[in-house]
C-alpha cells in the first residue's frame, strides 16, 4: 500500500471544502434551470476549475522532497559502484547548491535517509 503524503491529503481536503461555496454559487445563478441541468453545468465549472488544483496538489515538486539519481557512481558511505541516489531537498534540508554532491547506494542512502528523520527532516 503507498504510504499516504498527509500534505497533499490535508491540501487536498482544504481544496474539496473550498468546492462547496463556489459551486452553490454557480448552482445559485443557474437556479432558473431545471436542478440536474444546473447540477452538470456546475460540475462541469468545477472540474474545469480544480482540475489544475489538483494537478498541482498531486504532482508539485513544491510538496514533495527532491531527488537526484545517476546510475553508476561510487558510494560516498560504502565505496560500492551502484546506482546512486542524493536528497537535494526536503523541508529543513536544501543542497540543491552542492559544488561536490555525496551519492549513495540504495543501502547506503535508506540508512541516511533514517538518520535524517531523526534529525527531525521531513522526506
């Protein structure tokens, strides 16, 4: 099962709330209309609407950590030739500046990646 981002689901439910007032508004003007045709034009005013809300809510970058993957390089950690992978940023952690970035195999960096929640970063 995929591991639920709660940002996204809280932004996500906000977005759903914030629905409601817009859509009776639309079902307000359109009330001289019989209530299913005034009810598929509002719908079809909403999903023209939050469609790109939910875009942006489900796949920004913004919402979500940053990663960088090369697929041959020598472990920083282990010395291992491997696939590669680096936070460049998260929330409370920004290395999208690196001039000399550590990669790390994917042992090596689920490791790092425990000791940065613990250090209280968000991934």
């Amino acid at each position: 099962m995929e591991k639920i981002n709660f940002k996204r689901y809280g932004l996500y439910l906000v977005r759903w709330q914030l629905s409601t007032p817009i859509l009776a508004a639309v079902l307000y003007v359109l009330s001289m209309l019989d209530r299913f045709t005034a009810t598929v034009i509002a719908n079809l005013i909403g999903g023209l609407i939050f469609f790109w809300v939910d875009k942006f809510i489900f796949t920004s970058e913004m919402l979500t950590a940053q990663w960088e993957v090369k697929d041959e390089v020598y472990c920083v950690d282990c010395g291992k030739k491997a696939r590669g992978y680096r936070l460049v940023k998260a929330k409370g952690y920004d290395r999208s500046k690196d001039t000399k970035p550590q990669f790390r195999c994917e042992e090596c960096s689920s490791k790092k990646t425990e000791e940065l929640r613990k250090r209280g970063i968000e991934i």
